[in-house]
DNA sequence: CTGTTAGCGCTTTCAA
DNA sequence: TTGAAAGCGCTAACAG
C-alpha cells in the first residue's frame, strides 16, 4: 500500500502539495470548493500528517516531557493525570521520564530533552539532586521549564507548590491539640525543597507553642524503605515517650503505622499518627489516618497550564507566575460498627 | 547563540556534515583521530541531534506510545514503571495516553498515532469500547501492537495478561474453604476481557463445590462509582445471606469495605472479603484485605520488550507469543496488637 | 577515509 | 486562488 502523505493526496486531485497542505490547515487563501475536495479525499484515505516532518520543520514538537521522581505514589499519578488533561485540551502530548530519585538519570534524562524532543518540560526534582547545573542548561537550550513540588528555587523560573509550611504547621498543631507533647517528624529527605518546608512548618508550630525542639525526634528518611523502617524501629523504642508521629510522606506514614504495631503501640491511643497522602483509601486503615492530602490533580494542571500558555505565546517563564495551593487537612472518622 | 547542528559543527572543523554525522555514529569508516575531534567538539558545545530530522529521515521515532484507561491506579502505575525501565534499556521514548474508559477518546487516540508519532503502541482498551474497528486499523498504518491486560481476543497480535481464570477460581476457593457459601461477585464490566475471565472463574468454582449459580449475586460495576455504592447497599441489604465478597478490581473491594461497616456488617466475621488489588498498603485496612496481586511491573516489562524487539526487527507481531503470567493470592494478618 | 548529493514530509516564502 | 521551490537537520547511497 502507497503511503498517504501530502504528495500522494496532490497527485490525486490535481493539486499542488502547498495548495494541499493549506486546505487541510484551513487557509484563507484556499478556495472552500477546493478545501472540500481535499478534506474528503484526507478522511477517505486516512490521511495522518507525519508529526516528524512537520515538527522539523516548525521546530516545535507538540510535546511536552514530565520529569518525576515516580509514578507509583498517588501524588505523581494524580498530577500526569492534570497534566495529560491540560496537555489534551491544547493539543500537546505528554513524554514520561520517571528519574527514581537517582540524580544520575536526572542529568542524562534532562540532557537528552535538549534535543528538541519537547517545546517545554514539567519537573519534580529528584531527592537525589544536589548540583542543578543540567537544569539550568535547559535556559541555554531554549526549552521552558515548570517546576511542580520538588522545586529548586535557585532556577529562576514557575514553580507550582502547596502551603507545605502551613499546612505542616496545622498538621502539628493538631497533634498538639490532641495532647501529644513527643511529637516525631518524620523527614522525606534533607535534599528536597518540600522536606524543608514541612519540617519547618513543625518546628515552628512546636515553638510557637512552648515546646523545645529535641533533634532526636526527627528522623530522615531515605530511599531505601527497609532501612526507614529500622531506623523508625529504634527511634521508637529508645524513646517510648514519643506520642505523636507527623509523616511528610505517604510512605513514611504506612511505615509508621507498621512499627507502631510491632512494637504494640496502639493507634491512636498511645500515639497518633498524622501524614501527608493522597491515597484514597487510608479511611480503610485502622484507625483511619488523618492525613494532609495536596490537590495533586490541579497542581499538575496548573503546572501545565503556565507551562503550555509560555510556550504558545513564546514568551519567558518567570518565577512571578508560580502558584501556590492549598493542600486540606482530612480527618477520617473510623466507619467500623458505626 | 548560533544553533548547534551537524552543519555547525562541521564548519567548525573543516569537515563535511557526512563525516560529523558518520564520526558521532561511531561508524567504522571514520578515522579514530576525526572521531576524537569531533567528539571533543560536539560535547564542548553540548551538542544533542535533532530527534526530529532524524526520525523523519530514518523513519523511525525511538517512542512507543501507551494507551491506558487510567494512570491513578497503582496496577497501572507499576504497569508504566516496567515499560519505562524495559524502554529506557533499549533508548525508546514512551508517550502517556489517558482513555478514561471513554471510547471516543480512544478511538481519537489512536487515529492520532497513525501519524508515525510511535514506532509502537502499548495498549489496555477501555471499558466503553465495543467495536474494535480503530485497533485493527493499526495493521494498515503498519504500527506494532500489543495489549497487555485488557485485551481484545479478536485482534491478531501478542498479549500479556495474568492466570484471571485461575486465581479467580483459587480466591473464589479460598472464600469457599473459610465457609462462605453466598459469595457475591463484584465485577469491573461486562465488556472487558479480564472481567469476563474472573466472572467465569468464580462461576466454575462455586459449580466445582456443588452450589448453585445465582444471578443476583453478581453485580456489574460502571465507571460511577457513587452508583457502584448505591447498588452494594441494595443487593447487601436485600441479600442479609451473602457471607462472602469477591471483588474484580481494587475499586470494589474499598466499597465493599465501607458499604458492611455501613451496614453494619462484620469483616471477616460476618463476610469475607477477597479481591484483585496491587495496593501494598491494604495490609493496614481494618481487617487486612486479602487480594489477588498481579505482577503489574512485569506485565509492563514484558509487553514493552515484546513490542521493541519487534519493532527493532521490523517483525510482525503474532498471538503466538503472548505470554501469561501467575498473579498471587496474598493473606495478610492483622498485626493489630500481634 | 572523506565528500557530494539526494531526499524524508512538511511549511512557507515568492511568484504567477 | 494556486504552484514552484527552498529548506528544516539529518542519514545514506554513491563517488572518489
């Protein structure tokens, strides 16, 4: 079968390629009979323009690439979601990269992007990514950049985030409410913009009410979960004072709630557990976790949306159009024999 | 800052743009001397090739595209994982397609990617499709194609799917072992291959144990969830007899839960509960549920490395080499105060 | 070992 | 309103 392309379509009706090119793009300067001729032939055919050429040659590809950490956590899956929808109304596609925090694929994934394979990239920087010289290289190349979650301020461009100090700040106080007084702060990671804000909102939430801060109290996560959950073990039994635990991530919270229970401390009896998530289905635990959900979906959206319109427009991304939303503070009430 | 191209760089060195593009290929008909200037060169000035002017020349994208319903949903979550890893090994790109469970996107999605946009498409059908008319079209635009989970039989080519039947006779077993004797059966959609698969291994088993099929206990699920829950109620009330529950998808099983401590049923001791999941956190549920896991990851890896040695060998896909793999019925104890 | 040349499919001046 | 022609950046004959 001969491939159905421009050439193949001008040849049939007796036209030009550029006249055939400009009636599928509904020029102006194309008369509507002519338009009509060329429009049936392309569906009767199935014409498909090649994304390639016309990418070479607009030098602009439709696409722009998501770089994340991973997409198995409800946040990251809840996000591409937003994105895809944005990307879809305007008619971009989506490349995925996943980096599982390794900085190393961080750099040769970014570097790659440089080749003109996207008009503009979306990313949550890995906890592994210390130096961000590959991330300001994107300037260089031209290529926007939008950063959502993870962020690096230090790179001059949007950045889409939640009130992670804030809400961080409610979260503890809400244990203190609750009569915890030995709160532990379990820490995604030392590197990551979202990791210091949250443990700043804790903090500063324990000090405003008259607690002094205890270092030990605090415990940094590392990608290695097994080791998490050891070093949560110690924590734990060296200090069975501890009665609050506040988990900036997911995994930290089902961690948290495992060692409790190992070690035969109730929940929420003798500790409470409160923790980031987005995870629909913690209303199901025992007792239910009381967590701190971000609107992931829009965050994605958003990102996408400043992203795309600077694209368009060709126009700077700068850091004046970050965003910041408001995550929610979900107590779950306990459904069992109601 | 002038471009940086093969023109650019060969300019710069006296060269012929043959010769860079020949040097930087690593091709054997480059003296090893031409080879170190133009390396040195091209990673001074960052050079990166235009993917674009490539895959129009070559005819080949290095992407494969992935065609789901959803992405919030951790079996497809990890699906993504493996077929990232299994492309990123062979240097292929991976385009995120988001159905919805919605035909008419489909059916545009796939029209799309007759543009040459991907070398290959990864593909689980939503559950509103019923004609299939748009997938068969792949054959003639001459794009690889396999499924992987929800696939459509009537489509020659290579699919990965789990042992539904089977382990679905095991849960359905299981529940039967524990005393149920009125299990109901929740399933995903008439429409969709996995769903039937499950259906029928539930049926088998309850015929394999002597009892009587009962119509009323299978309930259909549609993509509302909120209805899903209404009609629970309904059948769980009309039918104080059921005992048992076995859920075809994660989705049901989290209603199922909420819907008995609704109504004020018992888990496990009034019924059991069973169902497909991959969500690793079901172990803190009140009581654990037990579930069916698939392989979600290898089920990615394996499609993906199906469809890419095809597509590097320029091969047809055939059904002959669809693989199957085992799921996993999983029981977790309650480690509430073990 | 290196250079010349044609062309992938498309868009877009410029000319008619 | 249509056509001819150049060229996006790269690869691959073919020639030397």
């Amino acid at each position: 079968m001969k491939p159905v392309n421009l050439k193949r379509l001008a040849e049939e009706l007796n036209l030009s390629i550029a006249t055939v090119s400009r009636a599928l793009q509904d020029s102006y300067e194309v008369s509507a009979a002519t338009k009509e001729r060329v429009r049936a032939l392309a569906t009767a055919l199935h014409y498909e323009p090649n994304a390639y050429a016309s990418s070479l040659r607009r030098n602009q590809s439709k696409t722009i690439g998501v770089v994340i950490p991973k997409v198995t956590n409800h946040f990251f899956a809840l996000a591409i979601n937003g994105i895809e929808e944005a990307a879809r109304q305007r008619g971009y596609h989506v490349l995925i990269y996943l980096t599982h925090d390794d900085y190393a694929r961080e750099v040769a994934i970014i570097q790659h992007l440089k080749g003109g394979r996207v008009d503009g990239i979306l990313m949550s920087v890995a906890s592994g990514t210390e130096d961000t010289a590959h991330i300001r290289s994107l300037r260089d190349a031209n290529i926007p950049l939008v950063f959502f979650d993870r962020v690096r301020s230090e790179i001059a461009t949007a950045q889409v985030t939640t009130n992670d100090y804030e809400s961080s700040y409610q979260a503890t106080e809400h244990l203190l409410a609750a009569g915890c007084r030995h709160i532990a702060h379990l820490l995604i990671s030392n590197n990551l913009s979202i990791g210091r804000n949250r443990l700043q909102g804790y903090r500063d939430a324990l000090h405003a009410h008259g607690l002094p801060p205890d270092p030990d109290l605090i415990l940094a996560g590392t990608m290695n979960n097994e080791q998490n959950v050891g070093r949560l073990q110690d924590l734990m039994q060296h200090r069975p004072d501890i009665d609050g635990i506040f988990a900036s991530v997911e995994r930290l919270a089902v961690s948290a709630y495992h060692v409790c229970r190992q070690l035969g401390r109730r929940i929420p009896e003798d500790v409470k557990v409160v923790g980031f998530s987005n995870l629909e289905s913690v209303s199901l635990f025992d007792p239910p976790l009381t967590t701190i959900t971000q609107p992931a979906h829009d965050i994605g959206r958003e990102a996408a949306r400043i992203l795309l319109q600077a694209v368009e427009k060709k126009r700077a991304i700068s850091p004046s159009q970050s965003v910041v939303l408001n995550s929610e503070l979900v107590q779950r009430r306990s459904t069992a024999t109601a």
